[in-house]
C-alpha cells in the first residue's frame, strides 16, 4: 500500500504542495486476472489542483466534503458537491482535477480497477 501512495503522490510533485492522499485498501480481484481494486482518500487543500494525468484505470470518485472540479480530455469539466460521483475511462487523460473553493478544503474517495503492473497515476505526457 506505500508503494501505491507514492506513486500516486509522485504524479502530483509539479504542484507546489501535493493533495492528502490516503491509501486504505489495495486488494487482487482473482475472478479477473492480473486486476487488482485500488481505494484511496485524496484531500485538496483550498484552491489546490493537480497537473494533467492519466491512471490506465477504471476510476470511480465520489465526493465526501466540499467541491471539486474534474475534467477528462474531449469533456466538459464538472463541478461536483458532496454526493456527487465521476467516472474515468483506463483510455482518458484527467486534465483538471481541483478545489473549487478558495477558502475549504475538499475530500474525495477514489476507486480504481487497474492492472497489477502498472502505476496508479503518472503525468500526461507519458504513454
């Protein structure tokens, strides 16, 4: 589980302070090979963002506190509240992912159904 947090974290280091990430469960799906489910906690401070990114995952976010603005290339960005969910393709590259409030923070949950071998996150411009 370290392992998955600090690559997620590693994908964010072009900010100058990276969201809260918490990792709490990485767990193999035996029914589907080589799949593994990833679920983290990621906390962006007041008006914080993140660099554009891919995650070659099936991603599933749903909103805890606060508002986030997500967006995937060739998509309209969404503002979305508590309740409120978002789905990424393993093909689409996340290209706004921020706090829509300048003055709380925001916390999200994310769940990933992703190959084994392959990071949790890395900058857009790798393929």
């Amino acid at each position: 589980m370290r392992l998955v947090f600090l690559l997620f974290a590693a994908s964010f280091l072009a900010t100058a302070q990276a969201p809260g990430v918490a990792s709490l469960l990485t767990k193999d799906i035996p029914e589907f090979q080589g799949k593994e489910v990833t679920m983290l906690t990621i906390t962006y401070a007041p008006g914080q963002s993140s660099p554009a990114h891919r995650h070659h995952a099936h991603v599933f976010v749903y909103v805890l506190s606060g508002s986030i603005v997500m967006q995937v290339a060739g998509g309209e960005a969404k503002q979305l509240g508590p309740g409120d969910t978002f789905y990424e393709k393993p093909s689409d590259t996340h290209v706004v992912g921020k706090n829509a409030n300048a003055t709380e923070p925001a916390k999200f949950l994310v769940m990933m159904l992703k190959d084994k071998d392959k990071p949790v996150s890395e900058p857009a411009t790798q393929k």
